[in-house]
C-alpha cells in the first residue's frame, strides 16, 4: 500500500516535458501580461530580512501546530529566540540571497486526509498535506507576509480566495445577479463551474517563474522563491509507514504558508489568457458599454459566464484546453459542472471533436436546466438584491 501510493505521488509531482507547441502557446501568454510590480513594491519584496520580522513570522505560525521531520516546532524558535535570532535570520537571509536552501530542511512529509467520510478507495479523493519543517515555513512565511499585502494590485479583483479586503460572498453575489440579468434579458447564459485537478500539484516551476517575471517581480525574488522548490523531496506516510523519499519537481506544496499566494499567480494567467480570448467567445454583456463578465474565481475554483451558442461552447473548450497544455494543468471534468439558465438549445457541453468520444467517459456532465432539472422553486430560491449602483460597481470593479 505504501509503496502504491508512493509511485503515485511521485509521478504526480514529477515535471511533465512540454512540446515546442506548447511553449509556443506560452509566448501567447506573454505578450498580453502586463507589469504590476512597481519599483516600491520589488524593493520590498527584495529588503533584507531583519530579526524583528523573522520573529513576527514565526508567531504567526502559531502554536500546537505540527513540526516537521527535524522535530522542532514554533515553540522552540520563540523559547530560545534571544538566542539563536540572529543566527536563524542571517542564515534565512543567506538562503534568500542564493536561492538554494539545504536539502535536509526543505524535506517533506505527505500525510493523506480524505476528502469525504465513509471508506475512500480512490487515492484521488484524499488531499496530500505537506508536513514541512519549522525553518522552511519560517522562511516561507516571512515571503508570504512580504506578498500577500501587495496582491491587491497585482490580482484582478475576479479573484476572491486568499486576498485581503475580498470575500467569496463577492463571487456568491456576482452570480445571482447576473443570472438574474441573463433570465430579465433573456439570454442564453450557461455558467461553468471548472475544476482544475490536483491544482497545487500540477503547478509547473517554470511556468510560476516566468509568470513572476512577465508581473514584474524581481529576479531576486524569483531566485528566493526558487530555493523553496530546489532540490526539494517527499516521503509518503500511510499507515504508520514511511516510504523512501523522492525528488519533486512540481507543485506549491500544501502546507507551505507560500502556496495558496504562488497559486494565485497561476489563477492570475488563466484570467488573463482566457479574457484575452474575447473575440473568440462570447460572454455576458452588460451596461451602455457592452461590457463582458467572462469569469470569476476563488482560489482554483473557477467560474465562467459564457453564451450557451454551441459553437461559443466549443470555442471555450478550446481556450481552456489551451491553458492547460501551456501551463500543465488538467481540468477535472468529472468534477464540473454546467447549468443553461434557459431551455433551447443542446442538453450537454460537448468538447471539440477531437474529444467527442470520450464524452462520457471523461465524466461530463450536462448543463442543466435550472427550471426543470433543479428543485428550485419561488419559495427556494435565494435571491440577493443587489441592484443598479451596487451591481454596477461589481462589474466595474471586474473590468478595470
């Protein structure tokens, strides 16, 4: 069992090779992402780390909280700060100079919780939490309170997971009134609901560094990040056993306090690619400008407002696709959905045809009719009001 699950997770989170074509999609990618990090914001980032801020990190690490395979939790840092402060922030200071952090420290323990109750036999329903050493997330974390602060003008406000200032009942409130505005308008409104699977995982370092770059990050910031991920290795802990340790050479680890941020970025390019795909697909208009909401997202949890015209349907496979062979991601199919907002046209979302016979084997799932597939009724339906001013606000606030 151990060594199944092992062979699993290696090959997870083992870099996948891309195509010439591939790149070539990237360099597409490229030429449409804009600069967002200012010469103040790369000075901060790139500061030197100080005894006070080193400390500030490990507090927020909290107590009680796991310790990696060294042994040593937050506590022992805060016990014997006077100490070792300084020595621990010099040598954090040094790894964030060269980008290289040794091999011991940025080892890993993964642990498997499931994502359902009952008995799981599928090892894709349970979740890989990193258990990761007190000084890697020391160093992790300091990053993280360097980054998060600055994300509000580095990631499009259709993003709501992780970000200060924004909520996910923004995205809650996005789709009841414009669904409200498709059925007033009687458009053809299809709302997908994508999955991207074993996301952290499959988050590809090179394309992380290069999206960093085309934002405007540092190269030293980029080279900080890299000592995270270099030379970095997993064990795989199941029933009280632990199994040989393997190379990574892809993934934010869940359990680096860094990862949900550095995920972020990836989410940041596909909003990116796929808006700047607007010609070739139709979403939902809005105002005297024609303004287009095509997407809005929560962490990974992606959710697109298109036209529900066949060719636009497939139009939308396609970019997506597109996405996920640049950047190695997959999308879980099985786990998204579709729902038609009206009832007059195809019953199910079907992909290109190079993909039409694996339709059903892929798990797609219809676009349901809310009217007549959903038990939704006048006195189950919440509706939230949030008309003229506010709604307006929100779709401009998407588009800026």
């Amino acid at each position: 069992m151990t060594r199944i699950t092992s062979d699993f997770y290696k090959s997870l989170l083992t870099r996948q090779s891309f195509m010439h074509e591939q790149l070539a999609l990237r360099f597409t990618l490229w030429c449409v992402m804009e600069k967002k990090v200012n010469l103040s914001m790369a000075n901060e980032l790139v500061k030197p780390f100080n005894v006070h801020e080193v400390y500030a990190a490990i507090t927020a690490l909290g107590k009680n909280v796991c310790p990696g395979i060294d042994g040593f939790p937050p506590e022992f840092f805060l016990h014997y700060w006077d100490h070792i402060g300084i020595s621990v922030t010099e040598a954090l200071q040094e790894i964030f100079t060269l980008g290289d952090m040794p091999y011991q420290w940025n080892a890993g323990l993964i642990f498997l919780i499931p994502k359902m109750e009952g008995v799981v036999v599928d090892i894709k329903k349970w979740r890989p939490i990193t258990i990761l050493n007190t000084i890697y997330k020391i160093y992790a974390k300091v990053l993280a309170l360097r980054m998060q602060p600055l994300l509000n003008d580095i990631i499009h406000k259709s993003q709501t997971g992780f970000m200060q200032e924004r909520s996910i009942f923004d995205n809650i409130f996005m789709f009841w009134e414009l669904t409200a505005l498709a059925k007033e308008k009687d458009v053809d409104l299809v709302v997908l609901l994508l999955d991207f699977e074993k996301a952290y995982d499959r988050v590809d370092w090179s394309f992380l560094e290069e999206v960093m770059l085309q934002l405007g990050f540092p190269m030293a910031w980029v080279v900080a990040i890299r000592a995270l991920y270099k030379n970095a290795s997993s064990s795989v802990y199941v029933a009280g056993e632990v199994d040989a340790p393997f190379s990574i050479s892809r993934s934010v680890r869940q359990g680096c306090p860094l990862a949900p941020f550095l995920y972020l970025l990836i989410a940041e390019a596909f909003h990116v690619y796929f808006n700047n795909h607007a010609l070739r697909i139709k979403g939902l208009q809005w105002g005297v400008d024609n303004k287009q909401v095509l997407d809005t997202e929560f962490a990974d949890d992606t959710t697109l407002y298109v036209d529900g015209e066949e060719q636009n349907l497939r139009n939308v496979q396609c970019v997506v696709q597109e996405f996920c062979e640049l950047s190695g991601a997959i999308i879980n199919w099985n786990k998204s959905i579709g729902i038609r907002m009206k009832n007059n046209g195809v019953s199910h979302w079907l992909p290109h045809p190079d993909f039409q016979r694996g339709v059903y084997e892929r798990g797609v799932n219809p676009i349901y009719n809310i009217e007549q597939n959903l038990t939704f009724s006048s006195s189950h339906t919440i509706h939230i009001p949030l008309h003229g001013s506010i709604l307006c606000k929100f779709i401009d606030d998407l588009n800026v």
